[in-house]
C-alpha cells in the first residue's frame, strides 16, 4: 500500500470521516483486510507493506503478515492530531512540496523485488489526493515530471509482467486534477505482457475505496490463478499448438495412431526432487480389468500408441487416448487405457519432461496430504458409515522417440483413463469447487518439513479424476474428462475415490 499522508489529505470533505486520512487508513483496513480475514479469501502467507508519502517516503512496516494485527497497525496510523496542529500541516503542503510520488515509486518498487520469485503474485495500491509536488520539488516542468513517473511504473509493468497489479486510487472531489494518475495506469497497462492496471476515481464517499480493495482482491485471485495455471503460459504471447479434436472428427477417423518407441521411463521422486527411472509398468496402465496380466508383466512394452487427434485441453495442457503397445498396430495394445498429456504451448515443447515436474512436485504432496487424511479418518470412532478416503490416480512420465519433436525425444505425462459415466467431476481446474474459489490457508513449509523424511510410492503421488493440471487448466479442460473416459466401467466404487 502506498498511501498519501501529505497536509491535504486532512481535509475534511468524506462523509462519516473526519478527513480523507482517516477515511483512507480506515477503509483500506476494514475492506481489504478485514473482509478477506471473514472471508477466509486471504491468510498470513500473504504479505501487506505500507508506504506513506509526503515531501519523502518512509516504510512504515514491511511484509507484515494479513492478520487482525495487521488490521490494527492500519487503524494506528491514522491522524490523531488536534485540529491545530492538522491546519498548520496543511499550510506546510505549499511550503514544503510535502506530495512527492517519486520517492514514493522508488519505496514500492524496493519492497516489491524484496523476495520476488516468479510464483508471486504482487499488488500496487496507491492512492493520492491529487496532483504531486515533484515538479516544484525538482525544479522541472509537470509534463517532465509525470514522463519520470511513468517510466517508473513502466519499469515496473516490464520487470513483474503479468504477476502485478496496479490500483491507482484518485481521493478527492470533482475538482481535483487526477492525470498524473491516469497516465500511470495507461502506462502501465500499454507495456506488452505487463502489468494490469485501474484508476479508481473516490468522490466523497469512502466506500469508494472499498471498491477499489474489492476489485484488487479479484484481480489477485485471477493471478493466483494465472501463476497455477503455468506462470508464463498465461502470457497472451504464448502460441498454442495446431491439433485437431476429437471432437471435429467423425467417429471412424479416430482411430489414427502413432506408435513411438519407449526410451525411458521417468517418476518424481519427492525426496530428491528429481527424475528416476522406474522399470516397472506405468502406474496408469495398471487396470483392474486385467489383473493377471499387469502382475505377470513388470517390463513396460517397447511402444506407446498415441492417438493423432487430442480428446481435450486446458489453459496448459493437452490429452491424448493412448495405450502401450507390443509392436506397431492396433492389434498389440496391451493393458488399460491411458491419457497422455503434454504442452499445449509451441514455446515450452523444449523442456520436454522438465515441463511436467510442476505439477508432480505439486501431486505429489496432495497425495500425501489424502494419505494422512485417510488414516486420520478411518481413526475416529463410532463411525456408523463406511468413511470416504481420498486417493489420487497414480501417473508417470514416458519419455519416447518422436523424430517430430526438436531433439527427437518427447515427454509425456500419462494416467489411467477413466469412465466419464462412472465418475463425477467435482471441480474446475482452476480452484474451484461448486462454482466457488476460495483462497484456503495452507502452510506449505510446515507440511513439507512433515513430510521431508517420509517415502511416497513411486516418488510420487496420485491425482484424483478431474484434478489434473495441478488445478491449473481453466474451466474449459472440463470437457476434458467427458472424453477421455471411453473404456469400461472401472470396477472400484466411486466411494473409494
């Protein structure tokens, strides 16, 4: 937050307050602060920095965790002057130059890089009551003055891109010259792949400033979001690859397959972090449909069979039906059927199998997490039901010979295939479950430091049906699911997923 406590702001022109000041350190706490906590929308992993600005800019604290501490801290600095004293400050405004926002860029910018990792999302929220002083400060003209502003922002919008957002709050009545900060938010939100950025014009009325807090709120939601779903892949810059669906193809042209021999094959092994090589089959091969067959066989086959046309995709990834194979044709595909995913983005087919480790260091402590869950569950007495347990379908990494790809090698993520009719799909991809995001408290550190020692099967965990994509594909890999489930029935009871 960086907020303008310079002598004009203690005019006292907002309705129930007793100057724009007060209004300020008021409302941000209660709306932003305050209703996330009752929300449950924001936790103490989230960080608040304040800014206050005047003919200098001072830190008042620095990434003080979203709590009912923080709440206070924000109501503390509010104006507790008597009505002498406010006059006098507001005299010193024209004396001093006391409404400078370059100092103030430069404080926001520093705490903004203090710990910056690219899976951060980042806010700006400034708000002034007018025109700045820097111009009589430095001794330049308006226009010199708002072109440093603005490259600062710019500096800004270019370094942290799409993570930040920036909220340009204008507090005053009608008469007051908001341009600089209209030309702040412009600037920002022409940088390509930048920043995105809103003015926000507050009249009178200081609930105004709640809706500027409420549209921040969404916005950090929609970045979160954006970060889950691959970080960089939410770049509009990003080139998807040209496939063709399932779904625009009669029924008797699917069968197309491409047959690519198995050169490896890859499990995260959570301790490590890292590959390692598993020489048994694919967990997602494994079927209950054929029991004898998956113990009997611990060599994968030497083929993957892929199918030419994808059956869905998402914000990141795309599917494809596939199975393994003894030899090249229809005829030698042996155990379940599969869905193997990959990059749907022509700019990370590099990273091949380094594309995947994502979202396996992310299953695999979710699968420890249900782990945990489950046994806590079936510990409690006086259960009169059968408990549900929460399992995740277990997956792997096939890396295999496919002269089409740059470096003839091609990653793929494969899990077992599932029946769209014997399955629910309960969440969205994207955080969301009935229709509803919410932010929920987590503590990541202490659940790994839990964690550190214990061993996950395969090096890694399962996903559940319907979670793929570490929650990161958008509502629209929803479809997804409804085509790859074409085999028979699983025979698990739905209650054990």
């Amino acid at each position: 937050f960086v907020i303008d406590c310079s002598g004009s702001m203690l005019t006292h022109d907002i309705h129930l307050h007793r100057d724009r000041q007060v209004a300020a350190f008021t409302m941000t706490a209660l709306e932003f602060v305050a209703e996330q906590l009752f929300n449950g929308t924001s936790n103490n992993k989230d960080l608040i920095s304040l800014v206050e600005f005047g003919e200098t800019a001072r830190v008042v604290f620095s990434h003080e965790p979203v709590s009912w501490v923080l709440y206070n801290k924000l109501l503390e600095r509010r104006d507790s002057r008597n009505y002498q004293d406010r006059e006098i400050a507001k005299l010193q405004e024209f004396l001093q130059c006391d409404s400078n926002y370059l100092p103030a860029l430069d404080s926001a910018g520093t705490l903004l890089s203090k710990g910056d990792h690219e899976d951060l999302a980042l806010c700006l929220f400034f708000l002034s009551d007018g025109q700045p002083s820097d111009p009589k400060k430095l001794g330049i003209s308006a226009s010199e003055a708002q072109q440093l502003m603005c490259t600062k922002v710019e500096d800004l919008s270019k370094r942290f891109g799409y993570r930040l957002t920036a909220n340009f709050v204008g507090f005053g009545n009608e008469l007051m010259d908001f341009s600089t900060l209209r030309r702040m938010e412009a600037t920002v939100n022409a940088v390509t792949d930048g920043a995105k950025a809103e003015f926000f014009y507050c009249a009178k009325m200081a609930h105004s400033i709640g809706e500027a807090a409420t549209s921040m709120v969404t916005s950090m939601t929609q970045t979160r979001l954006a970060i889950s779903s691959g970080g960089a892949r939410a770049s509009p810059n990003l080139t998807h690859r040209s496939l063709v669906s399932e779904d625009d193809t009669p029924s008797f042209q699917r069968n197309d397959w491409r047959y690519l021999k198995i050169l490896n094959h890859l499990v995260f092994d959570q301790n490590t972090q890292d590959w390692v090589h598993h020489s048994g089959l694919p967990p997602g091969a494994s079927s209950e449909l054929f029991p004898q067959q998956s113990r009997a066989k611990t060599e994968p086959p030497p083929f993957l069979a892929i199918n030419t046309l994808h059956c869905g995709h998402g914000v990141e990834r795309v599917a494809f039906r596939s199975y393994l194979a003894n030899s090249t044709n229809a005829t030698s595909f042996v155990f379940g059927a599969m869905v193997a995913k990959e990059t749907l983005c022509v700019e990370r087919i590099e990273e091949n199998i380094e594309f995947h480790k994502g979202f396996l260091e992310t299953q695999s402590l979710s699968a420890s997490l249900a782990e945990e869950f489950n046994k806590r569950i079936l510990a409690l007495e006086d259960m009169n039901i059968e408990p549900c347990r929460i399992i995740f379908l277990p997956c792997s990494v096939l890396l295999v010979n496919d002269p089409s790809w740059k470096g003839g090698k091609r990653g793929v993520l494969v899990e077992k295939m599932l029946d769209s009719k014997g399955w629910t799909k309960w969440n969205n991809n994207a955080g969301a479950v009935d229709g509803k995001i919410q932010h929920i408290p987590l503590n990541v550190e202490k659940e790994l430091e839990k964690l550190k020692n214990k061993s996950v099967s395969f090096g890694l965990g399962m996903i559940e049906e319907g979670d793929s994509d570490d929650n990161s594909e958008a509502s629209s890999d929803d479809e997804e699911e409804d085509e790859v489930g074409t085999s028979a029935a699983p025979t698990t009871k739905p209650s054990d997923y």
